[in-house]
C-alpha cells in the first residue's frame, strides 16, 4: 500500500517556501502596521460553536464542516473558517473590557470538505483579521485597505474588489420578504440546492454559480432600495472613506457571502482572470454574532484571504518573490577520521548563523561536492587528514571552484561576507 495526502489537500514542498513564507511575512506585516495583534486559536472547537455561529442553513455547516465525536464523546468540529472561534476567544477571555475595537490577525489554516478542484483544497490556511467592537464604517475601510495593501505589497495587479451592502435586522427581513415573493413562481426553474436555500437562506439565491440560477438572478430585486436609513448611511459613509483612500471597487447587489452572520459590509476581491469562483479574499460585517455566541450586542468586522489561491495568482502574474536562503556552506569530509570534525565545524558555523549543510558519511569527497553544487551553496568547507593535522581548511568557492587553504580558526571570517 502506498500513501497519499488525503484528497483535496495539498504538501507544502520546499521549492514553494519563497512563496509561503513571503506570503505569511507580508500578510503579518501588514496586519501589525495597522495595529493588530496575533491571535491563535485551536484547530478544532465544540462544534455547536460554528453550528450556531455559521448557521445551520449554510452550505459549510451542511455539507463542508468536519465534524467528530472524539474519545470522550465530546462532539467536535475542526474549524471551517476563522471568524466564530476569534469570538469565542473573545468572549472567554473578557476581551470587551479592553479599549473597542480589539484588532486581531491569525495565520492558520481551515478545513472544509468541499469539492477539490484548483485552488480549492479541504485544507487551507488562511490571513484573517478581525475588528470586535466598533460599528462603523471607518473600520470596514480600514479592514478593506489592510487587504488592498496586502494584495499590493505582494505585487499582484488587477485585483477588484466587490463591494455590497446586505442589511441589517432592521431592514433584510422585508427584503427578504420581497426575494420570496419574487422566487415565488420561478422554483422549478432553480437548481435543487437552490429550493433548499429558498427556504432557509433566501440571499444565496443570489449567487448560486449554476447558469439558469444566474440568469434568474439578474432580474431578482436589488437589497440596495430595502436599506433601512441608518444601513444606507453606514454604506455611503464605507464608499465615501474607500473613495477617500482610492481603493477601486464596484458595487455588485448580488454579492451576499455565504455565512449567516454577515451584516451590512460584505465584500470580496477577485483576481483579473476569473469571476467569483476564484475569490482570493472577502468578509464583512458581523454585528450580530457575538450575541449569537452569548455575549453582549458587540459590533465587528474582519476578513479572510487564502494563501493558496493568492499564491496561484502571483505564480500566473509571474510576481517575483523574494528568494528562499539557501544553505550558505557545506562541509565536507575527504576521510574517516574527519567525520566528528566536520560535524563540529557545522555546529560551529551555524552558532554564528549560518546555514550549513553536512556531507553524508560513507560518501566519496566527489559525491559529496557533487551533492553541495546541487544544494546551490556558497561554499564547501573539506575537512581530510591533511587539514586535521594543519588545522586548517580547504575552502572551495563553488561558483568558480577556487580552492585556498584557511586556518581552521579563521573560517567563519572567510564565509560570513
Ligand atoms: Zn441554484
Ligand atoms: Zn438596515
């Protein structure tokens, strides 16, 4: 039997460390310049948190959320987003004493079991930030622009951002009345997954992917005339301060997200070459859900961005990415009697900091030079009984492989540069 990485995930192979890890310092970058701080939470919660926190009607607690009885019958969920379980963590650690909003960022990843097809895996890991405790649209701005400057400093272009407005309490519900009334006579024409959401989530009937229900949509009646005043303020106060920051967007009234707790703001952004299916980031506002959770009414906002799928369009839009170290030494042993010495070299040389790689033992001196030019290293230390007794070095350059003899103690000064 051979084993492979489950279906839908994916192994993170050295040779895409460039990207990942200029990905993950970008995005933490980012976050902390607009003052965020990092929170981690577990992989998996009770699973009644997103249960409730998610809706019960969505597509990822009915279909996508992995969910498990562990040992203990404890009834768990590993996370399907990253949103709820922030908080949660609030909440437990009393975070509305704190001077509102509190601005928090993970990197982590989420699971959901969802169909794989490119850029969407059952694992993904994910920059997400949230800002718990402010109900104004300055702060959806503010988490806007984060995503833009991250996008941005990641070099990648012609990313747009869809914007829209979704309502509140106040006002979704009679428009949600007017989406009924609308999709009233049209349910034989809709797709299956589409009747179901007739009734528990009317709004994704606005951007099921499948043509006919698209096409229906068109005509569907717009959330934008059934804003309430202070909704309708709240968004042209968002338009006005993204105008102010010259962030682009454009308002798409089919643009709901698909979780429940959404209110007012939502947004996403899209790469240049396809439509919603290839999202690279969203969110939006969620001003109900903490009291959902338990809490005191407390306004937030936040979003969230794949790694994998932004990594896709960097590699498609050629962004060059700083390179990966490579190892800068390696030290090699020309005979038995060398082998602890080489090992004390190395730890020697990675004690001041530099990467260095050890030749294998049993191995020719030619195979091991051969082994140090595919590594693309710097240099390669060779250690034989001639350099023992000399305490000496041969330093080979292995871009032109020049060979000098260094004392033994002036090494780290001849490789440090
Ligand atoms: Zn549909
Ligand atoms: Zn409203």
């Amino acid at each position: 039997m051979r084993f492979q990485a489950p279906r839908g995930t994916n192994d993170v192979l050295p040779e895409d460390e460039a990207y990942w890890s200029f990905v993950r310092r970008t995005g933490e970058r980012m976050a902390k310049l607009f003052g965020y701080g990092r929170i981690e939470t577990p992989m998996f919660e009770d699973a009644r948190l997103f249960l409730r926190g998610v809706g019960e009607g969505t597509d990822i607690v009915e279909k996508e959320i992995y969910i498990f009885d562990d040992r203990g019958n404890d009834r768990l969920a590993l996370r399907p987003e990253g949103t709820a379980n922030v908080c949660r963590a609030y909440l437990e650690h009393g975070m509305q004493s704190l001077p509102q909003p509190v601005r928090l960022y993970y990197v982590s990843p989420v699971f959901r079991y969802d169909r794989p097809q490119a850029g969407r895996y059952r694992q993904h890991t994910q920059l997400g930030v949230e800002a718990i405790g402010d109900g104004s649209a300055l702060i959806d701005a503010e988490v806007i622009d984060l995503l833009a400057s991250f996008y941005d400093a990641l070099g990648l272009s012609g990313i747009s951002l869809h914007l829209n407005s979704i309502g509140d309490a106040e006002c979704r519900p009679g428009y949600i009345e007017a989406l009924r009334a609308y999709y009233k006579d049209k349910l034989d024409d809709v797709c299956k997954d589409c009747r179901s959401r007739y009734e528990h989530n009317p709004l994704r009937l606005l951007d099921c992917k499948v043509e006919r229900c698209q096409a229906l949509a068109v005509d569907a009646p717009s959330i934008g005339e059934h804003l309430c005043a202070a909704c309708a303020e709240h968004f042209s106060s968002l338009q006005g301060y993204l105008t102010a920051l010259e962030i682009k967007f454009e308002l798409n009234p089919r643009l709901v997200r698909g979780l429940d707790y959404y209110t007012r703001t939502v947004f996403e952004f899209q790469p240049p070459e396809e439509g919603s299916q290839s999202v690279i980031g969203g969110g939006g506002r969620y001003d109900g859900l903490i009291e959902l959770l338990g809490g005191k009414p407390t306004p937030a906002t936040g979003f969230g961005a794949g790694f994998e799928r932004i990594i896709i369009n960097m590699k498609r839009q050629n962004t060059p990415v700083p390179e990966a170290g490579t190892p800068r030494v390696y030290v090699a042993h020309a005979s038995e009697a060398a082998r602890e010495a080489a090992l004390q070299l190395a730890r020697e040389l990675r004690r001041a900091d530099i990467a260095t790689v050890v030749g294998g033992s049993g191995r020719s001196l030619k195979a091991q030079l051969r082994h140090a030019g595919g590594l693309d290293v710097r240099y390669a230390a060779i250690i034989g009984d001639r350099e023992l007794s000399a305490n000496e070095v041969t330093l080979r350059s292995m871009d032109d492989g020049e060979q000098r003899q260094v004392a033994r103690d002036e090494l780290l000064a001849n490789v440090a540069d």
